[in-house]
C-alpha cells in the first residue's frame, strides 16, 4: 500500500512538471510572438511614416522627388525613394528599420483629375439653389458658396471655399468641410500640348462635326469638307483631340477611352461643344462595370444640349466627363418649346459658372448620375487639379 502510494505520488509529479514546462513554454512563445509583432508594428509604422512624409511634401510642392535617407524616428529609421512612372504617376517606396530588420510600403500616386467630380462649380450663382428631390452622388465643390433650398441629399463629400446658405437641412451623407479653394486652371494648355504631340490637333475656325461609331471609329467633318472615318486609335493615338477656333458638334456611340475638346483661339473664337444627339459608350458602366469605355468633353466655353429633333423628342443621354473653363453645361434654347424631356447624364460636370437648363416650362429636366469608375479613372489629356491622390498603399 506504501509502495503504491509513493508510485502515485511520483506519477502526479510527473504530471504537473510536464504540464508545467508546457505552460511554461507556451508562455515564452507568447511573449516572442507578441515581441515579433511589436517589431513588425514597429517597422511598418516607422515605414509608413515615412510615406506620409513624402506625400505631405509633395502635397506642398508637386515637384518634389527628393527622398529621404535614414532619417531617425521612433526608436528606428527610415529612407524613402520617389521615382516618376508612367501615366504621370509618382511611385514612393518608404523603408522602416527597426532591430535590424526592415518592412516596406509602396504607395502609389497619381495625378487628381477634375474628371473624379460629380458636380464642380468655380462660381455657384445664388438665384440657383439644390432643393428637395436633388440628390447629388459623388464628390461635390464649390469656390464659392452652397446655395439650398430644402433638403438635398449630398451622398459623396461636399467641399466649399466660402460656405453654405439656404433654408432648411440638406444632408451631407459623405461629409462637409469648407474653406477649401480648388481653383480651375488658367487655360486648356495642357491639353492642347497634349493633342499636338500624340493626339490629333487641328486649328480652324470652321465648325467641326464628331460622330463616334461602336466600331471604334470617329467621322469628322471640317466646314464644307468631306467627312472621313478613321479608327480611334489611329486618328489619336493617346486618346486626345482638340479644335482650335471650331464651334464642335458632337453624338455617336464611344468605343474606346479619349477627350474631345474645343478650345477658343487667341481672338476668341471656337470654345463651345454642342451635344446633338445622344452620346453613350458601347459598354453601358451601369450594366457592365467593368465597362473600360470612357469620355472626356472639354471646352473653353459652354456646352451645350443642341436645339436638334433629336433633343427635343425625349431628351438626350450623356455619358461623359465635362469641363466647362468659363460657363458651363446648358441648353441652347430654353426659352420655348415647352418640357423636352430629360438630360441623363451619367458622368461628372465641372464648370466655371452653373448654368441652367430650364426656365419656367421650358427646356429639360434633369437626371445626373454619377459614374463611380472616375474616382480611379479619369479620360485622357482631361484638366488635373495640379495635386496627386492615392491610387494604393501597399504594406
């Protein structure tokens, strides 16, 4: 019965210095586990510190590609590199060392685009208000004020230079600052250069017809000249086209990704876009989102649903990114002719000043929706904000 009981005695001890070392190792493996994931924390916060360095400098100054080298933070270093790619994008590769050992993130920017707004106003009227039933989708700005009437709905982020006014309650579901100032560049230089190295650029003051074909070719007529079809892709081989001087006439179907501009000449001349009839992409974005068709509608001056047959029984359907410099998208005639149906856009409009597009019973009424594929996407050669955003941060 002793010897038994001693056997026992020793088999229970056994057991309890087994389960002891066990534990005792599962604590020390837990302590290196969360001392590696403390490192690692460490290194890519150190990292990713120094990504936001660089792209607060170059938020400061465009230009900027000077790097950083073993600059000491955080109990470890960092050493950035920034390098130009293509498509105008910047590329930041931020090192953070902690112990020895090293995390990378890799952060992407690109150019901001005007083509990323919903709406974009350099200068909103006050006789012009949102009001119940307008709702806006996607980013929204204004330099100068908000005007309101009611309740409108603003589902992506609203941004202002000097405020908002208005009776009633409008709902910002995507957030609201103010006192930001975005102003819209001087002119369409940039563009222009970019239709006369790899585009197609043509200076006239003749009016200029545009039709677009689903097979992926454009028909353009100058004046009383013949009209002549050629591939996208070999009438503008980046994608981007310009009229100097031209009053432009536009409709067709868009199979490809490219901006069309009318740019007014040194005696002012040109700068104004009519839409004569509908103009869609072959790939509808709204049942096909992986749809890679995409427009761009510049102009110096206004643009304008064209007082046509077309228009005028039943509206018109837009589907593309528009800048206005001066004025901004209208109607040629909203003086008579009594409802003509709707404007369906389905894009983005930025412009120098809000116009509108009826008055009283007359002209059309409006449907803007906004395509969500700008906010990673932007048509070719269209005006940029002359700041960059993120496209990815990678860890």
């Amino acid at each position: 019965m002793g010897r038994a009981s001693i056997y026992m005695i020793i088999g229970f001890c056994s057991i309890f210095l087994m389960v002891g070392k066990n534990m005792t190792d599962v604590s020390v493996q837990s302590l290196d586990n969360a001392l590696t994931y403390y490192e690692n924390s460490q290194r890519y916060n150190i990292a990713g510190a120094g990504a936001n360095f660089s792209c607060s400098a170059i938020f400061l100054d465009k230009t900027w590609r000077g790097g950083f080298s073993n600059v000491p933070f955080n109990s470890g270093t960092f050493s950035v590199t920034v390098t130009d790619t293509t498509l105008q994008r910047v590329k930041i590769v931020s090192t953070g060392t902690y112990q020895g050992s090293s995390n990378t993130v890799i952060v992407l920017l690109q150019p901001s685009s005007f083509s990323k707004f919903a709406y974009f106003s350099d200068n909103e009227p006050s006789t012009i208000f949102w009001q119940n039933g307008d709702t806006v989708w996607g980013p929204y700005h204004s330099n100068t004020k908000l005007y309101y009437s009611g309740n409108p709905v603003f589902n992506g982020k609203v941004t202002t230079k000097n405020g908002k006014s208005g009776t009633g309650s409008p709902k910002f579901n995507g957030g609201y600052d103010t006192g930001v100032s975005m102003p819209l560049p001087t002119d369409l230089g940039p563009t222009k250069d970019s239709s006369i190295s790899r585009g197609k650029y043509l200076a006239t003051t003749d009016t200029v017809w545009a039709t677009f074909n689903a097979d992926g070719t454009i028909t353009v007529k100058v004046g009383a000249a013949a009209a002549t079809t050629t591939a996208l892709t070999t009438y503008a081989p980046n994608g981007v086209i310009a009229f100097e001087g031209a009053v432009l006439r536009v409709k067709g179907t868009v199979n490809g990704q490219l901006s069309i501009a009318s740019i007014a000449n040194g005696s002012g001349q040109g700068g104004k876009v009519f839409i004569d009839a509908d103009l869609i992409y072959k790939t509808n974005p709204l049942t096909n989102p992986s749809s890679t068709d995409l427009m761009g509608i510049v102009a110096t001056k206004e643009i304008l649903v064209a007082n046509t047959a077309a228009n005028n029984t039943g509206g018109v359907d837009i589907q593309a990114a528009l800048y206005s410099q001066t004025k901004g998208l209208g109607a040629e005639n909203i003086t008579s002719g009594g409802t003509k149906g709707s404007i369906r856009l389905l894009g983005g409009t930025t412009q120098g000043q809000r116009q509108i597009v009826m008055s009283g019973s007359n002209g059309y009424t409006k449907s803007y929706n906004y395509d969500t594929r700008l906010m990673g996407m932007s048509p070719p050669g269209f005006p940029l904000t002359g700041g960059f955003e993120i496209v990815s941060w990678l860890e």
